[in-house]
C-alpha cells in the first residue's frame, strides 16, 4: 500500500540544513497498522507528512495506493489526497461548525450532492459511536469525541489509508484506550492501512502489527510489534520498551491497593518524558502538605525523562484532591484518579 524509497527532507534553516527525514526505505503492507515511535525531533512527522505530501521530499520516491505522489500534478495530487485520511493531535476541527457539518466538509468540498452527503454522515456518526451528537458543536464535545469527529471526517472520501499524527497524545488514558479500540475497528470492518506515529509505546504495543523506531531521521529498527518486544537490539527500542508497564504489575497494584484498609484516593501518573518524577512528589507533599504512598508502578529514567506509570495514594477533601490533580497537569504529567 505504502512503499518509500531512499526518501530524504532535508530543511534549510538559518542555523543549516536539519536532515529530518534521511534515506529511508519502508514499505508498509495493505491492512496494516503499522507505528513509527520516536523522541521528539526524531523527524515523525515529517515522514508522515511526506505520504501525503504535505511535505514535498528532497530525494527519493513515494507510492501509496498505487501512486507515485511525488510526480503528481497539483490537481491530480488533490484527487489521489483523496486516498488518504489524517487525524490530528489537537483534532483541527472547525469550531464553527456542528459535528455533523466538519464530517461533511470533505464531501463539500468534492461537489457531493447534499443529500449524499446527509446519508454518508450518518453513516460515519455511526461508525465512530457519536449517534445523538451530530448538531453538537466541537466545543461541546469530551477530547475523545473531538477525535471521533476527526476520525470520521478523515474517512469521509473513503480513503485506502489513515495516518494518525499523535492522535491520542492530548487524550486521558481510558480516553486513548476507546480511541484506539476504536482504530482497530475500523482497520478489521473497513480493511484500512494505518500509519500512526508516537512517543508512547504502550499505543504500538496495544494496537500495532509492525513499528518503526526513528532516531535522528533514520529507522533504527523495525519489526513485528511482538519481536520488537521481547528482543529489542539498539539502544534506543530497549528505551523505549521499558516505558511500559506490564499489565499484571497493574492489576496486582490495583488489587493491592483496593485491599488495603483506610486508602484515600488513588491516582495513576503517567509520565511521558520531562526529568519531573522525583521532584513532582516531592513538590506535592511540600506545597500541598499531604502524605504520600507510593503503591506500585514502573518508571524508567532515560536521558530524555521519565517514562512509564506510578500508582500514587493520598488522603484529603476532594478539594485537595482536585488541586493535587490540576497541579500534577500543570507539569506534563498525565494523571488519572482511579479510587
Ligand atoms: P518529530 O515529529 O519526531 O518530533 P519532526 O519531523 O517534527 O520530528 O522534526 C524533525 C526535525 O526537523 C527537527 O529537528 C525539526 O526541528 C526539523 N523540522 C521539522 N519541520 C521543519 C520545518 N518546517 N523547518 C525547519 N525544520 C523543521
């Protein structure tokens, strides 16, 4: 479905030229769910910038769904755009608009007759599980179903392929689990190819058949998800590896902490990079006056952060609670209150 050859983006900025993307090779297949991980900076979104040319590659080739999209005219290039659906961290829906209208903007925009149009929102409102939220506006809606709203207008033409672009990096931890539940649905119901990058392994591992890891615009590795996992080779896959938690160490905190008497709340961080694990505990009993209980968790410390999940217990007014909440917020981490 996917086939790039020798592909290189080399931008030119005052301080030089950055090789964000350099000679790269990749062939994805039909039907794949196919990852590319990597730190920020690693040239991600460059890659999946240049499938549908939203970035024009310096050398090399790109074919998707049987298109050399490099050696497209602009109109053409517009058609075979067609193609291939996109998602978005920050879900760039048009606010303006009612969920039912950015569904059906694509559709506006190919000429499709109004009352085509009606029946093909429908079915895509269906799809992504927003029945009853159709005259809802964005600003309505929980993140989660922002991204339904992106999902379903990415689908609108009908596309061969979907690149997801950090699509579940602004969402909770429950909320990205529907989201990508949701992914995989659409990958067995409509046997759509999808690309998706990220900085979290725990979404290659949940839904991904093959991943891709980029260090300095250059794959490193890649393989079958499974592989990757139980025998990462460079440095960089074993890193990325270890930021995630084993189920069962979840389960048996969860386990752990529901027995034990007199608990307060509980709360899961998630650390997704930043060097704040030690200090953000540390400032919280501080600033907030609280006993802390670390229960459980895995947190690995890379050069680039803290990475994986930490089970932490407090006890307080849920005012206190809300505080230590929007506090752990303020400092990237992501939080969830479990108990
Ligand atoms: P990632 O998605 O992995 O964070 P990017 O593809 O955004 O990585 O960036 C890779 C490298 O290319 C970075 O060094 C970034 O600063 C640089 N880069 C990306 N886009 C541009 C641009 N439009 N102009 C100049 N440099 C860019």
């Amino acid at each position: 479905m996917i086939t790039l050859s020798k592909i290189a983006k080399v931008f030119n900025t005052k301080d030089g030229e950055v090789k964000a993307v350099d000679n790269i090779d990749l062939t994805i297949d039909k039907g794949e769910i196919f990852g590319v991980i990597g730190y920020s900076g690693a040239g991600k979104s460059t890659l999946i910038r240049l499938l549908n040319m939203l970035e024009a590659p310096t050398s090399g080739t790109v074919e998707v769904a049987g298109k050399s999209m490099h050696t497209l005219s602009r109109q053409k290039l517009r058609a075979a755009r067609q193609e291939i659906g996109m998602i978005f961290q920050h879900f760039n829906l048009l606010w303006s608009r009612t969920v039912a209208e950015n569904i059906a903007f694509p559709l506006e925009i190919k000429g499709v007759s109004k009352t085509e149009q009606k029946e093909r929102v429908n079915e895509l409102i269906k799809l992504v599980g927003l029945e009853g939220r159709g005259g809802s506006y964005p600003s309505q809606l929980s993140g989660g179903q922002k991204q339904r709203v992106g999902i379903a207008r990415a689908l609108a033409n009908n596309p061969q392929v979907l690149l997801c672009d950090e699509a579940t990096s602004a969402l909770d931890p429950k909320t990205t689990d529907s989201i990508l539940d949701l992914l995989v649905d659409i990958n067995k119901k409509l046997g759509l190819t999808i690309v998706l990058i990220t900085h979290e392994m725990h979404v290659i591992r949940k839904i991904c058949h093959r991943v891709a890891v980029m260090e300095s615009g250059k794959i490193v590795e890649q393989g079958d998800v499974l592989d990757i996992f139980r025998r990462p080779k460079q440095e960089m896959t074993k890193e990325f590896v270890k930021q995630v938690t084993e189920p069962e160490e979840t389960e048996e905190a969860l386990k752990h902490l529901l027995d034990k008497e007199g608990i307060g709340h509980v709360l899961q961080l998630t650390f997704v990079g930043g060097d704040t694990q030690r200090p953000l505990i540390t400032d919280i009993v501080r600033k907030f006056d609280v006993n802390i209980s670390i229960l459980q968790g895995k947190i690995s410390q890379t050069q680039h952060g803290s990475y994986g999940s930490l089970f932490i217990s407090l006890s307080g007014e849920e005012k206190l609670i809300t505080d230590v909440v929007d506090y752990i917020k303020s400092q990237q981490v992501e939080v969830e209150v479990i108990h």
